[in-house]
C-alpha cells in the first residue's frame, strides 16, 4: 500500500485485512515506486511505515513491497493471502497481482467511499 497522509480509509481496509488471518504484513511502495504510477507521496517512506506501523490492526509492515508481486516474494514472506480493495481496475488488477490470483490467493475488500489522500490533498488546498 501507499498509506499516504494515512486516514480512516486505510485503517478501514487494514482492519477488513486483519478479519482474513491472524497475522497482518503490510507492504509498504517505496515513494519511487508510487511515482511510477501516481503523484509523489506527500509522506515519505519512513513516515508512511510508520503511520501504518501504528495501527493495531498491523502486525508487521514490509518496506519496498513490489507492484507486481511474484512468488518469490509471497515465498520469502510466508504469505498466504494477498488482499487489496475492490476500487483497482481488472487491467491493473491483473498485471500487477497475477501471480497471486493464479495461485488463489488473491482477495478484495471493500473501499472506504468519500475519503482518500487525493480528497485530503483537495480540502487543504481549498483551505488556502
């Protein structure tokens, strides 16, 4: 995950996250890696990590995690349930969890609607 400017919206999905096992790892992008494919994050690595260290919903928090995740990396992290929310595109979706899916043990949760970092990034800048 990004976990930028981290909001109720990500312990939303970390807490659905958590329902699916008893040992939640988080993987957190790298800021090079999030500009890849998005804006740069507000928050760097360290501070994200952090932010999403904190929630008690976590149990441990990975750093650099890939966007496409292979199965070595499931392998070397003892991984069993790969989980993102529903709001990823199939085309994106599919590229970049491919190998979980064919492997089963790909899953969706729920987006938490009308909050993101975007829509934070928004009001701050109508605070102006």
């Amino acid at each position: 995950m990004v976990a930028d400017l981290f909001h109720y919206g990500h312990v939303n999905f970390l807490k659905q996250a958590r329902t699916h096992g008893d040992f939640l790892l988080v993987g957190v992008h790298a800021d090079e890696t999030v500009e890849s494919y998005k804006r740069t994050p507000i928050l760097t690595m360290e501070e994200r990590i952090a932010s999403v260290s904190g929630c008690r919903y976590v149990d441990e928090v990975v750093p650099n995690a890939p966007l496409k995740i292979t199965r070595e990396w499931i392998e070397k992290h003892g991984i069993d349930l790969i989980i993102h929310g529903d709001d990823v595109a199939p085309e994106v979706r599919d590229t970049w969890y491919k190998i979980p899916i064919e492997m089963g043990i790909y899953q969706s949760v729920g987006y938490t609607e009308g909050i993101s970092t975007t829509e934070l990034i928004a009001r701050i800048k109508a605070a102006e």
